[in-house]
C-alpha cells in the first residue's frame, strides 16, 4: 500500500485539532489516557455534572504543543451538551490578540459548562 504523504501530515499535524465526532477525525484519534495518569477527562466531566452541576468551576489543563489539549477539551465538549449542557468554547489564540502582550500573559483555553 501506497503512503500519501500529504495526507499522513495532515492527520499528524501538532498544530490541526482534531474533532472526535468528525468520522474522518475520528479514525485517527488515539486514547491515551494510560499514559496521561487516568481519565482526566472523566475525571473533569465528573467535576462539572456531578459536584458541581449549578456552579462555575475552574480548572487549569496544560500540556506541551500538540498533545491534544484541543481535542481533549473538544470531547469533554461534546458530552457535555448530550449531558444536556450548554458549553461555550473557544481556542484563545484564534479569537483574542495573541500579539498584544498585557503582562505577558499566556494563552488560555476557556470552556464552560
């Protein structure tokens, strides 16, 4: 079988956030919450459905350029609103003035559920 190099970049490529519920996505998505020390996913959806269903909550997620933050988060959102959530999500370095340095200030990710 021939590789096509051009897709196999696209498919890993740190900076492309893949979205779970997209069939062409999916196909490469890989779990790796073994590695990353359990479900931390599980372990945040738990966290807004189960303790804290009627408040904000907050909680910092960090990790190194294309481990999958993005896509983490993206899932999370996803079962979130079949959990009948209504989730706000948007990736700061698309939507705010990443140039603009106001104390040096690192990107965040916000979502709420």
């Amino acid at each position: 079988m021939a590789v096509d190099l051009r897709k196999f970049f696209e498919a890993t490529d740190p900076s492309r956030t893949l979205v779970v519920n997209n069939a062409q996505d999916k196909k490469y998505y890989i779990d790796f919450s073994s590695v990353r020390g359990g479900d931390i996913i599980g372990k945040l959806k738990q966290k807004i459905t189960f303790f804290k269903p009627h408040d904000p909550t907050c909680t910092l997620f960090t990790g190194h350029i294309g481990c999958g933050k993005s896509t983490e988060l993206l899932r999370l959102k996803l079962e979130l609103e079949a959990d009948g959530f209504h989730v706000v999500y948007f990736e700061s370095s698309e939507d705010l003035e990443m140039t603009e340095n106001r104390r040096a200030q690192a990107p965040k990710f916000y979502l709420w559920g």
